[in-house]
C-alpha cells in the first residue's frame, strides 16, 4: 500500500512520544499490505472498524485513534487524522464532509 502522508504520523509522535512505536509499527505493516477490503485488514489488525468512509485504527492498546481512507483498488491510504482516545470521541472530526 501507498501511504499519504507520513508526515503527518512524524508530526504527531512530536507531541505523543509514547505513541511513535505502535504508529511506526503500523506504516510498517500497512506499507507492505495489499490489503483488498476491510475483512483482509481485520486478519491483521481485528479492532480496526469501517465509520463512514473511514477505517479506523486503535493505537496502543486504544490509546490512540488513526483514522484513514483505503482505496483498495488503487491501494492507496490516505491518513485524515490521528486523535488520542478522548479527542476521538469528541464529535468534531465525524463532521468531515467525506463522513
């Protein structure tokens, strides 16, 4: 899979040290995937979930929440946010005009 961006993961782990592992972890895995819909993610991942137009993705035992667009036919995934576990459940991000 081709990721956009990471970028945005090295500018998170600046203000969330504790979650640049598990955050590597992931690219790592996801970089090598080629992953075909939601089911194959799940094998690797099982708590990822689909939302809207999202797979959303627990970091760090839930710590934090990635959230990401898959194009699976052009194996594309496009990082939207990453939220720790109380910003996610804030409302604010589910009103994204591609939710």
């Amino acid at each position: 899979m081709h990721i956009i961006s990471r970028k945005l993961l090295r500018e998170y782990c600046r203000k969330h040290a504790d979650a640049c592992e598990s955050l590597d972890d992931w690219y790592k895995t996801a970089q090598q995937a080629s992953w075909t819909n939601l089911i194959e993610v799940q094998k690797v991942y099982p708590q990822a979930e689909s939302v809207g137009n999202f797979t959303i993705f627990n970091i760090k035992g839930n710590n934090y929440r990635l959230i990401v667009s898959i194009n699976y036919t052009k194996q594309i995934i496009y990082i939207k946010y990453v939220l720790t576990h109380a910003e996610y459940d804030k409302t604010y991000w589910k009103k994204d005009p591609y939710f």
